[in-house]
C-alpha cells in the first residue's frame, strides 16, 4: 500500500530525532574524554632518557582524583611560582618523608633511593635539605626531571602542593618504535655502564636540540608545558587535545 502523505513529515522528524541524539553523544564523549584524558607533546630534555623530545604521551586527569600521587610517577604539574606553565616530572619523595640529597645521592628517610632511570652522571645542583635532611609538608611532593644536569625541578622551586598536579603521564603514542605504557617499557640505557651511557647522551644532545632544549616549552590546555631548564615564548607552545 503507498504511504500516505501524513508519512513523511513523521519520517523527516525521526531523521531529524536520531541525528540530534547522536550529535548530543558525540558531544558527551568529548567532553568525557578530554576530561579524563590530556595529549601530551613532550618539548625539550630535561626528563631524558625516560622521555625524549617530540614525545607524544597520553595523560590521565582522573587518577589523582582517585589516589595520591606514588613515588616514581610521572606527573604533568604547575610550579608554586608560575602557574602559567605546566612542566613535567618524576614524584621522588611523599608528603611526610625526609629528604636529604648529597653528592648527587637521594636519600629517603636515611635510606638511599635507587634511579636506574638517570642517563648520567649526576653534576648539577646535587645538594638539598641541609645537614640532616628536610621534612616534606603534608600534602606535598618534591619532583625532579630524569635528566638532572638539565631540569629546573624542586631543587629549585622546592616541594609543590597536590592541589598544583593535573595529572599522571601515562602512555606514549609516539614514536612508534616506544609505543606502550612508559612505565612497563626498560628504560634504553639499563645495562649501560656510566660513561657509555653519558656518551650516548652527549651524542643524542645535537647543537640544535640543544638550543631548542634552552628555550623548550608547550601548551596544555590554557598553559605551557616545560621540560627543560629554561623557557621560551608562548606562542611558540602547542596546544594538543586529547
């Protein structure tokens, strides 16, 4: 039997009904996602050789809503000072501990912390905490950069409060060769012996990456990203959404 002619406007509202709900969907994941989640464009080599420059990491922003930091995670964070600029670093010591770093040495509490993750031999700013050690306030985290020649971390802006931690780096989308989980992966320069390893380095750090590490910086959301020791202007960030 044809359809009669009532038929079609009823068509056409159903149409119409089933594009607006996947429209509404589509805008609901969106924002699900990039509530729970941050891309991440690593600039600069001050958390070398855990992560390298043009890193592309996925950031989680729910984890710490959850749990407190752990030591060892790679936090994306705003420094006390300015909190136009997010940098990037690893938790060394919880809210409650002693620390005390001598000679390039971290210790916890009096016992001595073990970071087969460092690409070489620690020269730069190796003291903190005085004689004996310094209490870490509660609800604070001191972070430093892997790459301890060459990270402007709480040696210098001293421990940041949780409150100023907006999420967990998580997992590398690129290059593809380090794809995965950045804390499952071996970090490439296990089994180096120290001057080998420094070498490698020394090679990895071209004078160009090296001029680009002095001034490297990228956006996260409505700020900038830091990985190294200095900064540079912000319209040379990058803003990456997940």
């Amino acid at each position: 039997m044809p359809a009669s002619r009532d038929d079609a406007p009823s068509t056409g509202a159903s149409i119409l009904r089933e594009l607006f709900e996947v429209v509404v969907l589509a805008v609901i994941l969106y924002f699900g996602i990039s509530f729970a989640v941050q891309t991440v464009h690593v600039e600069g080599l001050s958390m070398f050789a855990t992560l390298d420059n043009n890193d592309y990491l996925i950031a989680n922003k729910i984890d710490y809503k959850l749990h407190a930091p752990q030591r060892g995670d790679i936090v994306i964070l705003r420094p006390p000072t300015l909190s136009t600029t997010d940098y990037i670093k690893r938790v060394i010591a919880l809210p409650g501990e002693r620390l005390f770093i001598h000679d390039g040495f971290v210790y916890i509490n009096g016992h001595k912390l073990d970071e087969p993750y460092l690409p070489e031999a620690w020269t730069v700013n190796t003291e903190w905490g005085g004689p004996s050690g310094e209490l870490i306030p509660p609800n604070n985290y001191f972070v430093m950069g892997d790459n301890r020649n060459r990270s402007q971390d709480s040696r210098t802006f001293g421990p940041i409060s949780r409150d100023r931690i907006d999420g967990r780096a998580w997992f590398r989308i690129w290059p593809l060769n380090h794809f995965g989980n950045i804390y499952d992966r071996p970090d490439r320069w296990s089994g180096m012996v120290p001057h080998l390893a420094a070498e490698s380095l020394r090679q990895h750090l071209r004078p160009a990456a090296l001029a680009r590490d002095e001034h490297g910086f990228r956006r996260l959301g409505n700020r900038c990203l830091e990985t190294s020791a200095l900064r540079e202007r912000p319209d040379h960030c990058h803003l990456d959404r997940a």
